[in-house]
C-alpha cells in the first residue's frame, strides 16, 4: 500500500487531523468510496503500472458474458464536449477466461474484493453468470448490468422494464449468497419505478447510472460517426443527471446506492454522496486521466476537512 497515504485503514491524514473515508456496501467494507467503474479500467493491469491500486476502495471489472464478445464495429468511440460516446458493444473475453485468468490475476496486486459487472441476453443467461461468479473468492458483489436486450422477450433491454427488472432480481437472488447490486440505465421514463422493482426483488443495491443514449454525425462525410450508429454517453457532461437520478432513487428505497456519472472531481464525490449514494464509481476520466481516482483520493481529506466532515459515511443522503 502506498507508503505515507494512510493512517489507520479508512483513515487518510494530511495536517493535524484525521479524516474518515470509510464507507460500507452491504457488509462489504471499503477503505474509501472510490471505485473504478465497469469498461472504463479492464482488470487493472494497465492502470497497476501508474499507482499502487490497493488504496481504491475496489474495482467494478470489465462486464463478463457468458461467451466472448468482439463487441461492435469500429470505430465505435466518439469524442464530445465534456463527454464521449463509446458503442464498444460488451467486449471481454467471456466467463470461464474471467473466473479461470483476469480474476486470479488480478487477486496477485489487487488485495481487496472487486465488484463483478455480469451481461446477459435471458434471464437464463443471468443466473448462470451468478451461480459461477458465487464460487469466486475474489469477487465481493455481483453488479447487473440491465441495459442488455433481452433477446428472449422481443429485445427490450432488461432494465426499461420494472416487471423485467422485478423478475431478473428475483432469479439472481436465488443463484448467488453474493451481494447483488443492479445498474440502471437513464434511458428511462422514471428512474424510480425501476429501482423500486430492484428493491421489491430482493436487489441488495443500486449502482447508477449507466451512460445516456447519445447520437454524433460526421458532417463531411454525412453519416454517423460510430459505426453502430448511436453510443452511449460518459463523462462530465452527465453529472447533474446522474446527481438528479442519483437523489431522486435515495428519497424512494432504502437500500444503498453507488453513483456514477461524469465524477472528476472530490468536489463531485461528496456531492454525490449527499444527494444518496454511499460510494461512488468513476468512469470515463479514467481514459482521459488515468491517475483520476488516486488524485481524487488524495484529494478528499482535504476537502472534507474545508467542509467540516470528519467521517465521510456521516454526509450519505444529508440532502433533503
């Protein structure tokens, strides 16, 4: 672990007084509530070269399939003000490469439990990802990304369906003793009907949002940019719907949340948390600026202590 950054563990110290980052999702404690979101940081291989990642509080790996994906066409990235939109279509080398390399691997320099992002296309699908993530030492909570069409229920992604989402929860709970944490699209109506179904489905939380469905078109050349024709969207530019989202699910279910969307900053950190969320992922700046989350952690006690805060959990929800 990084010499000098710690006191005690949760503890960071910069002057005089110690401040408590420490934070808790469902039993699993963390040092602090950054976390490396889902597609934006692999298995950590490139990013262990750059800091030692021990001080993230963990990491949501890549989204595992059942079987491996080449994912879309190129190109399939996008640039956009304060944003990018990336179709990269759940690339990854499929379940038993994940469970049988990058998570042993990853155990070698990453000693804390990650968060295991699972795709499927039925229900089916799901529930298999799960019983086989189950069996993983490493793996601390199973993260559902609902955004997949589900190709046995005429396409519609999982997660723009309350009676969808209600019954996916309802079989994963089934499959897995892990803890089981749902990430919603914003690509909905209201937000808030499908996290309800999370909740009365036995979801043990809620991570949100995923990117929002965005559109970029080459005007030289008059056609879409990505090959896929519309991606999703990432990056600072989502914050305020992420915040927004983020506070509105918190005031309608009582299980805890993680946040994500366009985070930059400790500033947005602390935001995030007091509109809801007890820890926070951070995804797209992490292609822009690889040493975001160990500036950002680095960051926060002094933050905290401007802002008066002694112990980060205490500010979760504080905003009425």
């Amino acid at each position: 672990m990084e010499e000098g950054l710690y006191g005690r563990a949760g503890l960071l110290s910069g002057g005089d007084s110690m401040v408590d980052l420490s934070t808790e999702l469902s039993g699993l404690k963390l040092d602090n509530p950054v976390i490396p979101a889902s597609g934006t940081f692999g298995y950590g291989k490139e990013f262990r070269e750059l800091y030692d990642l021990n001080i993230l509080g963990s990491i949501a790996i890549k989204g595992t399939t059942l079987k491996p994906r080449y994912g879309n066409e190129l190109p399939r990235i996008a640039e956009c003000p304060s944003g990018m939109l990336n179709s990269v279509g759940l690339q990854n080398p499929g379940l038993r490469n994940v469970i049988e390399h990058e998570l042993p691997e990853l155990s070698e320099f990453f000693h804390k439990p990650v968060i295991a992002n699972i795709s499927g296309f039925s229900i089916a699908e799901y529930i298999e990802l799960a019983e086989e993530m189950d069996q993983v030492k490493n793996v601390g909570i199973l993260e559902l990304n609902v955004s997949c069409p589900n190709v046995r229920g005429g396409g519609l992604a999982f997660g723009t369906d309350a009676d969808n989402v209600y019954t996916l929860c309802c079989g994963v709970k089934k499959a897995t003793k892990k803890p089981v944490y749902v990430k919603l699209s914003p690509n909905v109506t209201d937000i808030v009907s499908i996290a309800k179904a999370c909740e009365k489905g036995g979801a043990d939380g809620i991570s949100l949002i995923n990117t929002l469905l965005g559109l970029r078109i080459d005007i030289q050349r008059r056609r879409t940019v990505l090959k896929n024709r519309m991606g999703g969207l990432s990056g600072p530019a989502i914050f305020p719907v992420a915040l927004r989202m983020v506070y509105q699910v918190r005031r309608a279910v009582k299980i805890p949340l993680i946040g994500m969307g366009g985070i930059s900053s400790a500033e947005d950190v602390i935001e995030m948390m007091m509109a809801g969320a007890s820890a926070v992922q951070i995804g797209a700046m992490n292609l822009t600026e690889p040493l975001i989350c160990q500036r950002i952690i680095r960051e926060l006690p002094e933050k905290c202590r401007e802002l008066g805060i002694e112990k980060l959990s205490d500010i979760i929800g504080c905003v009425e």
